[in-house]
C-alpha cells in the first residue's frame, strides 16, 4: 500500500451523513478476518482501525506481520480497537491494539 487512506478498517459505527444515533449498533457478527503480510504507508494516523459493535463484537480477528507507517507530518501510525477479539503475531508496526 501506498499513502493509503485507511488501510485497514473495520467500522460498524460508519456514520455517512452526521448526525448519527450512537445508541444504533450493528447486530451483524464479524468474524474469522485475516489481515495478513500488509506493508507500506498510511495517510491517516490511524493506520488500523477496528470499531466493532457493543452487542456483536468481531471475533477471532487475526493481525499477522502488519508494517504501516504514516506518510507525512504527525508523528507515527497507531492503531484504534473498539469491541474487537483477536491475537497478533509476527510484526507489528503500528503496535496491535487487539
């Protein structure tokens, strides 16, 4: 990837045209992703960001050897993880937040 927006994202808060009801969560279960082997650079900060549903949370997400960095000012990529269940192995750059 290259100076890619949002690289890697999962948002069942999605909200196209604020405002938006907070208090409307997805029913539909995420589970069984693989994000693996993804290198290159991010033009948000959050380079990874997994904001899952309260009352279906994704599961058994798997993060293996993931290597973005963030293109242009503002320090480095990071990693946001909302309801999200999973494991990360091998690097990874930003931290895992799972």
């Amino acid at each position: 990837m290259t100076d890619v927006l949002n690289p890697i994202i999962i948002d069942q808060k999605y909200c196209p045209n604020p405002p938006c009801n907070e208090q409307v969560t997805s029913n539909v279960q995420i589970s069984d992703v693989t994000y693996s082997n993804i290198w290159g650079s991010s033009s948000s900060k959050d380079a990874v960001t997994l904001k899952c549903s309260k009352s279906s949370p994704c599961k058994n997400i798997v993060m293996n050897n993931i290597k973005l960095s963030l293109n242009g000012p503002g320090g480095t990529a990071s990693s946001y993880c909302e309801n999200a269940l999973g494991v990360s192995y091998g690097t990874q750059n930003p931290p895992s937040c799972i």
